[in-house]
C-alpha cells in the first residue's frame, strides 16, 4: 500500500498535511521504540524540513510566542510523531489506539495555558484516528526544551 492509500494518511491529505520523513534525533536515541502491541515516541519537536519552525518561550507578550502559534506548533510536532511511529510500524493504519499523549511547553514563568497549547496535538490525532484518537495525556510547563524550541510532544500508541 502506498503512503496516499492509508486511511489514517487519508485523512491527514484532506487536512492538507502530508506525514514527513521522521526527523533525526538530536541526540543519543532512536525517534521511536516498539514493545509488544505498544509504541513509545521520543518527544518530537516542531521540525519542518530540518528546521525548528519556531523557538523561544510561550506566553503573551513582546518577543514570547504566542499561544495560537504554540498550539499550531504542537500540531506539527504531533505530525512529526506519527511519522516516528510509522518509522517504527511501516503503516500508520495498524494503530488500533492513542494511549497517551505528553506535551512540554517551554513557558513564560506568567503562562498557565499549556493544556490549550497541547490540544493542537490531541486535535490533530483525534481527526487522524477518530474515536481510537482519544487519549490520556499530561501538558507540562518547563523552563527551556531542546534547541530552544516553544513545544515538545511525545505519543504512546498502541497497535495490531
């Protein structure tokens, strides 16, 4: 089956969105691992083409960015996920489930938003996945994330 013939990455085309190439870790880790029925990806950060799409601290002000972008931002790294889990899977259809879904925001000390920021990822997996796309899930403020980057988000999935 070709990439365009998955129904999950069916859906994401109708969205206008196309999952990429998994990005390559920036450190000592694989992007995504497999045990069992479960699939654990690293934290997937907002890569578009091999570059941060953004960096910096969420929050509202001058020089922070914005919520709405940081929301946007936690979908492309949703997206990036997925393509962690088809790295590990070959076909994004054979998750039968999202079981979790963790969110790292690297926030302004003022910003309280994290879980409004993260539902960019847990939108974007329930329209890949409908109903097997909702998940438990933690949206964690932090101080700083890898390259500077405003958001992080690893998924668990569990598949056939």
């Amino acid at each position: 089956m070709s990439d365009a013939q998955g129904a999950v990455e069916q859906r994401l085309a109708e969205l206008g969105l196309t999952v990429p190439d998994v990005a390559p870790p920036v450190a000592v880790y694989v992007p995504a691992v497999r045990d069992g029925a479960l699939v654990w990806t690293s934290g997937q950060l907002p890569m578009v083409g091999g570059q941060l799409a953004a960096t910096g601290k969420v929050g509202e002000g001058d020089g922070l960015v914005s919520p709405e972008d940081a929301k946007d931002l936690a979908r492309t790294c949703a997206l990036n996920a997925l393509a962690a889990v088809k790295s590990a899977i070959g076909d994004l259809d054979l998750v039968e489930r999202v079981v979790k879904v963790v969110g790292f925001v690297a926030s302004d000390p003022a910003f309280t938003g994290q879980p409004g920021v993260v539902n960019g990822a847990s939108e974007l997996l329930g329209q890949a996945f409908g109903d097997a796309g909702i998940h438990a899930r933690s949206a964690v403020g932090v101080a700083v994330l890898p390259l500077d980057a405003p958001v992080e988000v690893e998924i668990t999935v569990r598949v056939r």
